[in-house]
C-alpha cells in the first residue's frame, strides 16, 4: 500500500497504517501526510492574482443557535463524564449566544441514535451526536445513523489533530456534527474550528475540512515521543508536596508504620526529606492519628503541618487538609503518601518535569511497568472539586470526571510498593517501633 501511494505522489508518506483483514469497502486504513517541498510559480501567481482580485479577510458575527446534544452509552462509560462534556459543550457554546436545549443519551446504536437526531433537529438548528466510542470506519455508529435518519454525510474525519474523527452531516436542512472525543475537553480542538464557523453562518463544505489540514492544529500529545521541538520547560511553575501521615496504620494491629525505622530513620520522616530534597517549593505533612508522635518524627525540618482531626473519617478528609494549606501561587499538588520507602527525591523531580512541561494542565501520575501508582500530581483546577470530596475515597474519580490529561512516569518499584502490612514492611526493610 505505501508503494502504491508513493508512486501516485512520492510527497506523501504513511502517518498512521491501521492494517485490518479482511478490509471492507469504505473503511479507513490510513492517513496520509501531505510535505510539499517546492510549490510551482504558476501557482503563485494563480494565487496573487486571487487575493487580488477579492476579498481576502471578512468578520462574519455569529448567530445565536438552539443545539440538541445525543450521547451514546456503552457500559463502563461512567456518568460523570457525560455530565461534564454537557458542562463543556454549554461553555462552548456561552461563547457565541448560543444554547443547549435538549439532550438525549441512548444506547451506542444506528437505530436509537438516528431516531434522537430526527427529533432533536426538528426542534433545534443545530445537533452535535457524541459517540461513546470512537469512530473506527466511514459505516461507524454516528455516520450511519445520520444516513438511516435521512440525512447525508459530508464528511467523515478531517486533518487536523486533535479532532480528525469529526463526522459532519445535514438532516433536515439542519447541520449534524459527530463530535470527536477531544470535545469533551475545552481545550481547542478541530470541533471548535466547525463550530465556530456554523455558529457564524457560514457554510462547511468537505472541501473546506479538507484544508484544514494546511497549517492545520497540530498538537503534541505528552505521553508520546516528541518528532518536533519540544516544549520548553516553564521551570518558573511552583509545585508543593502534601505528605499524607494522618492514617492509624490498622492493617498493623497496632504499632504506627510511619514511626518504623527504615536505616535508623522514622519513615515519615525519611520520606519528608526526600520531599525537602525534591524541586517542590514546600512540604505539607497532614497528621491525625498520633500527630503529637509524628510531629516529633520530624522535628527541626522545615515542613508545614496541617493537623486534621476528622482522620478516621478517611482519606478525602486529609487530602481537603492538605490542599487546603497548598499556597496560592502553587500550579499543582503532589500527593504523596507517607508509606512509600521506595520513592526517591529525582522520581518526585521528574513528575515535576512533566507536569511543568504540560504547562500545568495536566495530572501527572507515577507508575510501574505500565500500572498506574503513587506519587499523583494534581494541577489546580482540581483543588476546588477536592473541597467536596466525602468519605475514605481518594481524587482518581475526579481525575476521570474532569477528562483532563494523564501523563504517566515510569519510576520504577518505588510507585507501587507501599508498607501496609508488617510482612510488606519488614521485607522492605522496616522495623516496627511500640
């Protein structure tokens, strides 16, 4: 297949092969990637003489549109998210006077997608299908249920990413768009560059999609090597550690495994210089259980202590503590629990590097061969949804509900070992204290 493309144009070369067998008619098996290297002079001048002759800059208002969103479910597909993307799309649509009407969530179906897009684009200008899961070929759930409800399908995928698995359509006279995944986000994405333009009043055509793709939104995606330049590390983003201390240690049947000493050290206090040590500006040591014996633990290090005396209601009531003392011009938080010996300070300073290259936007998460672990950093748009957490739950559902992004950082051993019991901590090297 690339040889074949190659002879047609040898400028094009293969992005991405998804190889399927057998392939069926009409299904996608790649994208292509268009490079010129020297563009004719007769084509300049075709294009001079364009820019001449008409108008070239316009400022089209936009228009105040009614939309009817349809999300499609699978199992696994957790409320919260559809909730959120219903927040973001409102938020979008804010922006230009526009409105959300309606909604229906139906199963991920051709015939109970196509029968709310009917309904919904009677009533509405617009209608915008989420689908639950993405489309993989030109026949997939959105497109076709937009043909089955009468409509017809303009386009199905675009050059641009994030965004490429937009499906736009018309039914009824009324513009559908098959939203890509990415517009659950509210971060740019080639959705908004469709939008924007309908809301505006101008016609999409597939032609139009089709050129986006020339100096298109090109984005770098964290968790995958870097082809172009990368992003330069904005060292000036401030991170502080909230140390979690405050548990009563109840799988021990009784001696506190914070106070165990690991080379002589009491663990929690190993762990809060290793913390000291790191490229966060300040450590929070949430206490509870014991705090007087875990205050002195780390006695003479220069820590802030945030005392939370509704410990035993579990741990969303330490974390609230924790956050709550983070300082105002901190970008994230880094969660670290206090029973993890195998975490050094340069695992702490590279989630720090990653979260600080993400800009701040993203969660940054250690993890062991592929599974995810602990330490986690939380950027601060989180802080105001951990305010309301209730009962012994930690902020990995949030991370889900809010659909931000998740960079991983293999440290190796250290994110995943932790001393809950005294078999784990004795091998680990522990030795328990009365």
């Amino acid at each position: 297949m690339i040889d074949a493309i190659n002879a047609v144009d040898p400028t094009i070369t293969i992005a991405t092969l998804a190889q399927h067998a057998p392939v069926e008619k009409g299904q996608m098996v790649a994208t292509v990637k268009i490079i010129p290297f020297a563009v004719a002079s007769v084509l300049v001048d075709a294009v001079t003489k364009i820019c001449a002759g008409g108008e070239i800059i316009a400022v089209n208002a936009y228009q105040p549109v009614r939309v009817g969103v349809i999300q499609t479910v699978l199992p696994g597909i957790k409320p919260s998210v559809l909730d959120k993307t219903l927040r973001v799309t409102e938020a979008r649509l804010a922006r230009s006077g526009g409105r959300l009407t309606a909604e229906r969530r139906t199963p991920h179906e051709v015939g109970p997608v196509a029968e709310a897009a009917a309904s919904l684009a009677r009533d509405n200008d617009m209608v915008v299908i989420f689908g639950a899961s993405a489309m993989s070929d030109f026949g997939d759930v959105v497109p076709a249920a937009i043909e089955k409800a009468g409509g017809t399908v303009i386009r199905a995928g675009m050059p641009v990413d994030p965004g490429n698995l937009l499906v736009l359509g018309t039914l009824g006279g009324k513009r559908v768009i098959g939203a890509p995944g990415c517009a659950r986000s509210p971060k740019e994405n080639g959705f908004d560059w469709v939008l924007d333009r309908l809301i505006a009043g101008l016609d999409v055509t597939a032609k139009d999609i089709a050129g986006m793709g020339v100096g298109g939104l090109l984005m770098e995606i964290l968790t995958r090597p870097q082809p172009r330049e990368p992003l330069p590390v904005r060292a000036e983003l401030k991170v502080d550690v909230v140390l979690l201390a405050a548990g009563r240690s109840s799988r021990m049947g009784g001696p506190n495994k914070l106070l165990a000493l690991f080379d002589g050290k009491p663990l929690v206090r190993r762990t809060a210089e290793r913390a000291l040590d790191s490229k966060a500006s300040d450590t929070i040591v949430v206490t509870g259980h014991q705090r007087e014996r875990v205050h002195a633990a780390l006695s003479g290090l220069d820590i802030t202590f945030a005392d939370n005396p509704d410990f035993s209601e579990g741990l969303s009531s330490s974390l609230k503590a924790g956050i709550a003392r983070v300082s105002g011009d901190a970008a994230g938080a880094m969660i670290m629990l206090g029973d993890m010996p195998g975490v050094s300070s340069a695992d702490l300073d590279r989630l720090i590097d990653a979260f600080r290259k993400s800009q701040g936007r993203s969660v940054v998460r250690a993890s062991h061969e592929g599974k995810r672990g602990n330490p986690v950093l939380l950027p601060r748009s989180l802080f105001a949804a951990i305010a309301h957490l209730e009962g012994d739950t930690g902020a990995r559902h949030l991370v889900e509900a809010e659909g931000l992004d998740v960079v991983d950082v293999e440290i190796g051993k250290g994110a995943s070992i932790d001393v809950d019991t005294r078999e784990a901590l004795e091998g680990a090297g522990g030795v328990l204290q009365d």
